[in-house]
C-alpha cells in the first residue's frame, strides 16, 4: 500500500521547497547560508527566512569549544639504568585545548568536523615539537604557535593548550613487533 502512494510523498517533498521556512539561530551560533551559486555568507544570531529550493543553512558554534586528544606516547629521554635497557623509554603527553570560532564561513566550507581537525592537527604539533631533554613548558610554547597559524586557515582561533598529564616510563606493549629508533644516534634496538 505505501508503494502506491509514494509519488503523493514526493509530490509534497517537492511542493515543501517553494515554501518560505523560518530558521531561529541562538547567540551561542553563526548561520551559513549556501546560495544557488555555490557562495556563502554569515548570518548572525536571531530568525532568519529562507527558501529551501534556493538556498541551506548551517549552525556553527562560535562560543568557546574545547577537546582533549588522545594521550600521546612520544619517545623518551634514557637516563641512568635506561641506556643499558633494550626497551624503549617513553613520554606521556596529555593536553587539553580552547578554541572559537572567529571566521564561520571558513569554518563551515573548509571542515567537515572541526572538533576532529583540532583534535588531529594538536596531537602532530606536540609530537612534531616534543623534545624529551627540553623543559615541557618551552616545547609547548612551539607547538602552541605553530598550532595558532595552523589552525587559522579554517577561521579557528586557539585560546589556550595546556598540558594535563605528562609522566615517563618503560615501552612494553607489542615487544614482539617492536621497532624503535634511538633519538640521539638513529640507531634501531632490536629485540634479543
């Protein structure tokens, strides 16, 4: 029986698009209204009227957003008993990250999911600037600039990185595919 009546369904869905919709965006968002030409421009909060076989609209929070990433496990510095051990010595990293949205129409056209891309692009800045022998707080700084400039090509301003947890211990998950690179000399601990 639906069968004979799905061409009604279509019918309607199709008559639906030349009414006016009304759409309310809160404060705490941006509206990014896409035209029939592939342009799109920033509505601000408030009710807005829009025609739905011409024209879309997206909510973008502009507010103060946060991520965590996931830990990171970065190679560590060996001191005392470690240079005589052949497992690796590792760092753990964890950080916690404030951003907003400063350009909606970037954020909205340049990335499918912004939470993803912070999350992503921070986790590759620390490990990009981690040094085991620097003090934590000037390798951060690095990663927190090179983190701002990268992140402002999609309209994303970086409020704060902090380092949550950060500790140093011994490698031993999966020694049996274990291949590590020594940092100071390049040189590859093989298992015994």
């Amino acid at each position: 029986m639906t069968g004979a009546f799905a061409w009604l369904n279509d019918l309607m869905i199709w008559l639906g698009r030349w009414v006016p919709r009304l759409m309310l965006i809160p404060p705490t968002h941006c509206g990014v209204r896409f035209g029939p030409r592939g342009g799109a421009c920033e509505l601000g909060a408030g009710l807005k009227v829009y025609w739905p076989i011409t024209h879309f609209i997206i909510e973008v929070p502009v507010t103060t957003q946060s991520v965590q990433p996931c830990s990171l496990v970065l190679p560590g510095k060996r001191v005392g008993f470690a240079d005589k051990l052949a497992v690796p010595v590792v760092s753990l990293c964890s950080a916690a990250i404030q951003f907003r949205v400063v350009d909606a129409v970037k954020a909205a056209t340049s990335s499918l999911n912004l939470h993803a891309l912070i999350d992503n692009r921070a986790s590759a800045a620390i490990a990009r600037h981690f040094k085991a022998d620097l003090p934590w707080t000037d390798w951060i700084k690095l990663a927190q600039s090179d983190l701002e400039h990268e992140i402002a090509a999609y309209g994303v301003k970086l409020e704060r990185l902090d380092v949550t947890q950060s500790g140093s211990g011994i490698g031993l998950k999966n020694l049996a595919d274990w291949n590590y690179a020594d940092q100071v000399d390049g040189k590859s601990a093989v298992r015994s």
